[in-house]
C-alpha cells in the first residue's frame, strides 16, 4: 500500500512538474522534453536584438561653450586706424553628441557562452540646441563687417573642434554603455559567460 501511494506521489510531481513547464513556457509543448526557451536563444533572435541596441545611441554627451571670435582686416601689412577692419564677437550656445557602436557578428559558443563583436565607438551626430544661442559684444568696423549666417558657421567650427579635443571621452563612454546594455539583454536569455569585443571596421 506505502509502494502503491509512494508511485502516486511521484507520478502526480511529474504531472505538475510538466503542467508547470507548459503553463510558463519551460516546456516546448510540440517536443517536451525540449526547452523552449533554449530554442528562442538562436542567432536570428539574439541578432536582432542587439542591431536594436545598437541603433540607439549609447551616450549623450551635453556641453556648453563660450566662443569668442575676432579679425582683423590689413592694408597690406598695416592695420586699419579706428577699428575700420576689426570685427570681434562673444557667442555661447550649447550642445549635444550622441556616441554608439554598430553591431558586426555573434558566436555562440554554447548555450551559456556568447561572444559578441561590435565596431569601435564613433560620434553618430553632433547637434547645436538652437534655442541657446546667445550673441554678445558685437564689434564691426565699416571694412569688415559681419554677414549674415556667420554665427552659425563659427559654432560650427567650433562645434567639431570641441568634439575632436573630446573624442576619446566619448568614444569610451560609448563603448562602455553598449558592453552594458548588451550584457545586460544576454543575461536575460539565460547567457552567463559574455564577451563583448571591439573591433575596426572595414
């Protein structure tokens, strides 16, 4: 009688133990004995959704600058009297670059094993908030005279310069947040040893 309820027992656990997985989707109810969750883990999924990652931008970095510009216009080697040729202005404005890294390929090495291979960090735009372009101390002599436009290109100017000094930075942030983000999306699909490796792009 104990063996009879004792097998009972047992076969009522493996009956619950597969209602559980198929409720929850443990189980594939086409192959029980197969998880359906190890079949979501394929390349065409896990592709797609680091190329969505990746598309975002993966740091935003702000920055505010003060320009400050002036010229002089010469008669040959001499310098026009009164100010006739100088021009001078004080611009400040702000601004953001947006940094990511694109998506190359992915090796699965085993159902716990990853490794994802993605561009170097690169600046995808940078951007001038309009809104905050204020002009000071303008200073124009009747020989050189500011034309219309010249502010902008002078930001402009300035605008690649400042992202050149800060390249690096940038760069850096950019490939750190994607490492993160990246890891972070694996690890939710069940994947424990994660590498995530830069390269250049051809």
């Amino acid at each position: 009688m104990k063996s009879y309820i004792k097998w009972i027992s047992i076969l009522l656990a493996i009956i619950l133990i597969f209602f559980i997985g198929f409720k929850f989707d443990i189980f594939d109810i086409r192959n029980p004995f197969s998880f359906s969750r190890q079949e979501e883990k394929n390349s065409a999924i896990i592709t797609e959704g680091i190329e969505r990652l990746c598309n975002l931008s993966t740091v935003k970095y702000r920055y505010q600058e003060i320009l400050e510009y002036s010229n002089t216009v010469k008669l040959g080697e001499m310098k026009l009297p009164f100010g006739l040729g100088d021009k001078k202005v004080l611009i400040t404005y702000r601004a953001y670059a947006n940094g990511g890294c694109r998506f190359i390929k992915l090796e699965e090495a085993s159902e716990e094993s990853i490794k994802v291979y993605l561009g170097k960090g690169q600046i995808l735009d940078n951007v001038l908030d309009l809104d905050s372009v204020n002009i000071y101390d303008v200073q124009q002599g009747i020989f050189n005279r500011f034309n219309i436009g010249d502010d902008i290109v002078l930001i402009n100017e300035d605008m690649k310069k400042y992202i050149e000094e800060n390249k690096e930075e940038i760069i850096s942030s950019a490939e750190k947040n994607a490492g993160e983000l990246i890891e972070n999306f694996l690890q939710t699909l069940g994947y424990t040893s994660i590498e995530v490796i830069f390269e250049n792009q051809v």
